[in-house]
C-alpha cells in the first residue's frame, strides 16, 4: 500500500505557511506518496465545549464521540487525518503560538485521545508521524512558544515528531520566497517524513536538525523550574513540552545544556506509557473529586456565592 500524506496549514492563501508546506508535500509526492492538503480557514471549526462527555464515555469503555461531531467540519477533517502515514502542520506565528485557528482545532481532539480509546479497544493502534513547521515575522524571540505550543498537540493523536522548522523572519505574504535555503529545508522536511514513514517503527527517531533546542528528547526549546507534582516526582528543570527531567549542567567549553536524570524520561508525555501516568494522575485527582459526593456537597454549598453574583457585561 502506497504512503498517505496530509498537510494542514492555518495560515493566508498562497503565503508563507502554505507555500512552506506544499513545499514539504512536494518531496512526498515526488517520493510517490499520496498527497491530501487542507487549509483550516476553509472548514468550520467549532471551539471544544469543555463538556468532557468524550473522556467521561471513555471511563465507562464506551467511545461516544464529541457533542459537536455534527455541527462542524472536524470529524470530517480526523476521519481523513488519522487515516495517514504522516501529516505535515503549517501554521503561523501570532502573539508568540501557534494561531488560534490551528489550536481551536487541535484542541477539539480530546474525543481522539488514542492512548483512551486504545485501552478500551475502541481503535487499533497506529504509528503516525509528523513534521512541524512554524512561520513567523520575527526571529526565536517572537516565536518562543510556536514550535512548542504545537508539539504539546501531538500527544492527543499520538503524533511521533521526527522534524521541526521555524521559519523566522516571514512578515509579508509569501515572503519566505525570497529565502531559497529555508525553501529547501521545507523540501528536507518533506524527504524526512517520508523516510521516517520507511523506518521501522521502533528505529524511528529524530531527523531534524541535530543541535535543535535544549530538549535532547524532544527538542523542544523550553525549560521550566520543576515544581512538586502530584505524586511528589520533583525535578530540578522540566522540558516544557514532553515533561523530561533533569538539570542544567555547564559543558566543557562554557555552555549550558540541559541533561535529563536517570530517572527524567518516566512521565515522557511523547510516548504512551509517559501519558499512562497523567491518565493516573486525572483519574486521582478528578476522579477522586466526582466519587467523594461530600466534594459535591461542598462545591453545591460554595458556588451560590459566585451563581448569584453577576457583573455587567458588555
Ligand atoms: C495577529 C497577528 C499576530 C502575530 N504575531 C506574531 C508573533 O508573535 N511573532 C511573529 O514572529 N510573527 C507574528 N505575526 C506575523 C505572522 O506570523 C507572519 O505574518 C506570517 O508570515 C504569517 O504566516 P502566513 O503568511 O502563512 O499567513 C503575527 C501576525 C498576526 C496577523
């Protein structure tokens, strides 16, 4: 069976973010893989209600779907998506993330959760990849939080990233064509998903820049002060992304880098067994919260305070 590739952007029509990705997908297709491309402002998407009756059916072994599978485009958009090898994500830089258009539709994929719906055996495990790329006006600075915010969307769909781009440097409507190498990085990324696609599962790994971010795991550029968690687990730096932990240590030649401990990898969000212990730690503590119905009692009591207090609005 032939390679299926699907590209998402969110960004302007013929601009940065789309050319960068039909970049991408043109090494796919070059290397005979078939090519499905989406731009979200194309598709209805509506914001998650915060309902939670997804991961609440999913508690009860039952796979009920979202509330909203029929008032928008994103099951028609999933249906296709998690039917992939490998999907490419094209998605603008605004206010230092990834665009609200891209993240309204990413967070509707919480009825997705595959590590849920695998362990009550409503769907087949299946090895995806991804390639990440990130397009902004400005350098690092001003994307601090691009490239992470969207691989904190990966986990839901179990995504495996083997590449990521930032493109710096892109304000104007198709600008980035003006960089030739950034051109051919995207081309890169396209050859490099195809790749991972041909690896065995178990061998794949990182394809991207080799030096990439302080995250040797994930590659993520962002660290974190590591604060007590739930079950006591305290690391000195976390990686804000895949939750590694570890400390800064000062290399030979004067540079920081982060190293993760023995033990850093247990709660790795990239991989299965990393989320297992956050499904431990929901069911704890909001599991805990909806069985004790004193909790109920003293929530019913407490919230009249804050239900009968409105503001104006505008
Ligand atoms: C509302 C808004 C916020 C933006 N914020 C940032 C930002 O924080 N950092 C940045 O590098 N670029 C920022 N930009 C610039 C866009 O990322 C840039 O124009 C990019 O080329 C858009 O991609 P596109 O051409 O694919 O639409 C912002 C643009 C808009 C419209």
């Amino acid at each position: 069976m032939g390679i299926k590739v699907m590209g998402v952007t969110a960004g302007r029509k013929n601009s940065n973010s789309e050319i960068l990705l039909k970049e991408a997908l043109i090494a796919c297709e070059e290397a005979g893989a078939e090519v499905t491309m989406i731009n979200l402002k194309d598709y209805n998407i509506l914001d998650c209600t915060g309902c939670t009756s997804c991961t609440i059916g999913m508690s009860q072994g039952k796979n009920v779907g979202c509330v909203l599978d029929e008032k928008d485009d994103k099951k028609k958009i999933m249906d296709v998506l998690l039917d992939q090898d490998a999907v490419i994500y094209s998605v603008p830089t605004y206010d230092l993330m990834p665009s609200a258009t891209y993240l309204s539709f990413a967070q509707r994929s919480l009825s997705y959760e595959t590590a849920f719906l695998e362990t009550i055996g409503a769907i087949e495990h299946r090895d995806r990849v991804a390639g990440l790329i990130s397009v902004g006006g400005s350098t690092r600075a001003w994307q601090s939080m691009a490239l992470e915010g969207m691989q904190a969307t990966m986990f839901t769909t179990d995504m495996k990233v083997v590449d990521m781009i930032l493109a710096t440097r892109v304000p104007g409507p198709a600008q980035c064509l003006l960089n030739d190498e950034l051109i051919e990085r995207a081309h890169k990324l396209g050859e490099n998903i195809i790749k991972a696609v041909k690896t065995p599962v178990e061998k794949r790994g990182w394809l991207g820049d080799e030096d990439m971010g302080w995250c040797p795991n994930c590659h993520s550029n962002a660290l974190v002060l590591g604060e007590p968690q739930w079950d006591g687990l305290h690391y000195p730096i976390e990686c804000q992304v895949c939750g590694a932990g570890g400390n800064l240590e000062k290399t030979e030649d004067g540079k920081w880098k982060f190293v993760i401990q023995e033990d850093g990898l247990l709660k790795d969000r990239t991989t299965v067994e990393g989320r297992a212990r956050h499904l431990e730690e929901i069911g704890r503590t909001q599991g805990g919260f909806f069985e004790n119905p004193e909790n109920r009692e003293i929530v019913g009591k407490k919230i009249l305070r804050y239900k009968e207090k409105t503001f104006k609005g505008i």
